[in-house]
C-alpha cells in the first residue's frame, strides 16, 4: 500500500496530509473565551444546521410546488 494515500481504516494519518490544522487554534479560542464557545455549541452550531435543511429543503419544495401551480 502507498504511505501517501489517505486510507479509511488508518484515521491517524489524515491530519498529517491537512494542509492547516485548526485543532491548537480552537482549543486557544476555547480556553481563552469558554462562555463564548459555549453559546456557540450550544446554540450556533444547531442553529447552522437547522437552517442550512430549512434552506435545502426550500430550494428543493419551491420549484415544485410552482410546477404545480401551488400559490405562494
């Protein structure tokens, strides 16, 4: 097997190919900030998530339902 390819079954030798590793800088932002990175958890992170379906699945319902001639 080629050491340079990035296998599945080895998850360890992935961080090594990133390029930027974010992990020392969020721990930094977490032990300077824990009420923010908190809220942040939270509520953001959720937040992001629920609205990024609401977005996808609008994207998705609207030129449907305007193909059947629904009002909006």
């Amino acid at each position: 097997m080629n050491i340079d390819t990035m296998d599945i079954r080895h998850p360890d030798n992935v961080k090594k190919h990133h390029k930027y590793n974010i992990e020392p800088f969020l721990g930094q932002f977490t032990n300077r900030h824990p009420f923010l990175s908190f809220w942040a958890v939270l509520v953001g992170i959720p937040t992001v998530v629920l609205s990024a379906v609401g977005v996808l699945a609008t994207m998705i319902i609207l030129p449907i339902a305007w193909l059947m001639g629904w009002p909006l």
